[in-house]
C-alpha cells in the first residue's frame, strides 16, 4: 500500500424522509434530515496509470467489483471533468450491509471522489466534484461531505451543516435486500400528485438534544409502511428496537431494509445491540454516533 491515500465511507442515515409528492418527470420530491454514522466502510487510493478496483470485506459479495460499481462510475465521471486526471488502484473494505437504505454505495463513491481530489491536489469546494457526484447517484452529493444537514428535491439540494450533538443509536439491518424503486414504487403516487403529509419541521443549526429530539419526534420516514410491505422484516426489526429499554425513537432509514433507535446514552445504545445481537444473531446490528 505504498503511497495509498485512505478515506473512511461511514453509513448515511435518514433521521427523517418526508415525501412532498411525485414530480412530472418521474423522480420524488423528498425532505430529509440526514447524519452520518461512525460504522463505515473503507476505501484506499494507490496511484496508478489507470482506474481498478478490489472490493473486500465482510459484504464484499453483495457489493461487486465490475464497472457497475459506484465508486467506478463516479471516478469515471470526474475523469470526464478534469483533464489529465491522475488515476489510481482503489481498494474497497466493505463493512456496511448492500442495498439496506444506509447510502453504503453512494458514500464509497463519494470517499473515491474525495481520494481522487486530494491525489489531484483539488479544493474541496472544485464544483467539479459536485458535478461528478450528482450525476453518479441522488444520495453521493450529500456524502460528498459527511454531515448533519437538510437533503431536499432528489436529494442534490444540500442545506448547510447544522452541528447537531452526537447522538448515540444503534442501527440494524435484517441482512434483507430492499430495492429503493420497489419501494416507491408500492408507495403508489402517480407523477404530478402530492403525498400531502405537510412540510418537515424545522431543524434549527447548533439544535440542542431535547430540542432535536421534539423535532424528530414531530418526523416520520414516508417509506416505512410500502418498505415494511415489501420485506415484513422491517416490521419485525422496528419492533425490536422500539422496545429496547433506553429507546427515545425507532424508525427505518432510508428505503430500507435497515433501522434505527436513538438513546440517550452511548451505555444504553451498546446494550441494546448487545442484545439484540444475542436475540438476533442473524441481523446486523451496530451500536455507533449519529452526527
């Protein structure tokens, strides 16, 4: 690894996501207030002629290595941008599980763009690099620079960031692949229509924990009910952590398949994923920060 640049990818979670409705062209209008997690997965740069991937790691199989891979595609987009763009091996440890509504994906794509620009000597604001991310994938912008923040339109509209505290969570996915257009798809709403749940509460930056926590409270995951459909796991799951002692909040991330509960105390998180693994050994089950 001689020379190799290393970028951690951690898990993207939606604290909330409110669906405003379906617009002509297709695509959701969405609100979310995303946070990143301490798990991740990690992602290293060696220079080299050209672009390569290894892909390794306890969910490395349901990852792939092929050109479909994210974090090709978004090298080979920033390649389209910047000429004489300097190459390199990357070398993918995958931790975080595959197609579980955490953005595992988009986040290694959005660590292989900032590996890319660091090797090239670009400024993180080169709006090169934003370009690159939001044609790679709707969530890779927000993972661009991993922190608390409002994700609006399809999710290439970033707030800015708001410093919330740490909280401790535990995240868990039943190891159940959930696919995202299936799951808008079973939410039902044809293009033009609105979901009319009303607008997401307001999240003030530098929010204090009670004053977050109202606020989370007042949220929901719009995607909850078609997702738990889909994969009646996702039922089972918010159940579990729903009812582990310490929990403030559960609720699905994402599109699924993976949950999550809030605590207040990192004491209390650790023991519930204690727990649920020791009850659960099958599910993936995590105890990490949100920030």
């Amino acid at each position: 690894m001689n020379g190799a640049l290393a970028a951690r990818a951690p898990a993207k979670i939606n604290l909330t996501l409110h669906v405003q409705g379906r617009r002509a062209d297709g695509y959701h209008e969405l609100q979310s207030l995303v946070a990143f997690a301490g798990v991740c997965d990690h992602l290293t740069l060696t220079p080299a002629d050209t672009l390569s991937l290894s892909v390794r790691g306890p969910t490395a199989q349901a990852a792939g290595e092929g050109d479909d891979n994210l974090v090709l595609r978004a090298a080979r987009n920033l390649v389209q941008r910047v000429a004489g763009l300097k190459l390199g091996a990357f070398a993918l440890t995958k931790y975080l599980p595959v197609a579980a509504g955490v953005g595992g994906g988009s986040s290694d794509a959005a660590a292989a763009l900032r590996l890319l620009a660091r090797l090239n000597g670009m400024t993180p604001e080169d709006p090169r690099l934003m370009d690159a991310a939001r044609e790679t994938g709707a969530d890779v912008p927000v993972c661009l620079d991993p922190a608390a923040r409002m994700m609006t339109g399809v999710g290439e509209m970033l707030g800015p960031k708001l410093g919330l505290p740490a909280i401790p969570a535990v995240l868990v996915n039943p190891r159940v692949p959930v696919e995202t257009r299936a799951v808008f798809a079973e939410l039902g709403l044809t293009p033009g229509q609105s979901y009319g749940f009303g607008r997401h509460p307001v999240v003030e930056p530098g929010a204090g924990a009670d004053t977050l926590m109202a606020a989370l409270k007042k949220g929901h995951n719009d995607l909850e009910d078609p997702a738990g459909v889909i994969a009646r796991e996702v039922v089972a799951v918010l159940a579990v952590l729903g009812a582990a002692r310490g929990a403030k909040l559960a609720r699905m991330s994402g599109s699924g398949a993976t949950c999550f509960a809030l605590f207040g105390d990192r004491h209390q998180a650790a023991r519930a994923a204690r727990v649920i693994r020791r009850d659960h050994p099958n599910w993936w089950a995590r105890a990490t920060l949100l920030r």
